[in-house]
C-alpha cells in the first residue's frame, strides 16, 4: 500500500464529523442548500491518514509536495471577503454546524 502525501490551500473553516456516513450527506445537503440559495460553498475532507477532518470551504487548491501557494491579503478585494463569509454562514446555519470565523487554511493531507 502506497502512501499519498499532499496539502490544500482553503478558505474557510472546520466543522464537527457526526457519523461514518457524513460525508455523503453533507455532499447532498450542501448541493440541496447551493440550488435554492446559490452560493459556492463545499468541503474539504483531509488529515491524517485515517483521521481527516471536515472543513467547509469556499475556495480550495491542492498543493502538491514541492510546491507553493502564493497568497496576500489583497489577492481578492474585500467584496469577495464578505460574499465568502456570507456564504459559508448561510450554508453553516443550514447544516446545523456552529459558524465559525472564516480564514485561511493549510492542511496536510496523508492518504
């Protein structure tokens, strides 16, 4: 068995794993809550090995071992801040998860 070791750039933050079938069903609830409220708002399930976590997320790179992510503050205005923030509160409240303050994640991913 091979190892596969990767990171993702993300904004955005962590929400609570409720049960082993979570992930199908937050796929379904946060496609159900983008058709009749738009938005962009998905997730990002990673960490270690066999203990990822869940986060949501509104925008998501991958960065592959022995590469970089370059990112500022001023990358994207203070409009796209505020959508995002908005977006991933309104999507949050419609889980049922607690809102948390949004920022900029790096999390290793070792599958």
């Amino acid at each position: 068995m091979g190892m596969y070791h990767s990171t993702y750039f993300a904004y955005g933050f962590q929400i609570p794993d409720t049960h082993p079938g979570a992930l199908e069903d937050l796929d379904d609830q946060l496609r159900q809550h983008k058709e009749q409220h738009g938005g962009d708002v998905g997730y990002l399930s990673a960490g270690n090995y066999d203990q990822d976590m869940t986060f949501l997320v509104t925008h998501s790179t991958e960065v592959s071992l022995g590469k970089f992510e370059h990112v500022t503050p001023q990358t994207y205005s203070a409009e796209q801040y505020e959508a995002w923030n908005r977006e991933l509160k309104a999507a949050a409240m419609a889980l049922g998860v607690v809102t948390r303050e949004p920022g900029w994640l790096v999390v290793p991913d070792l599958s």
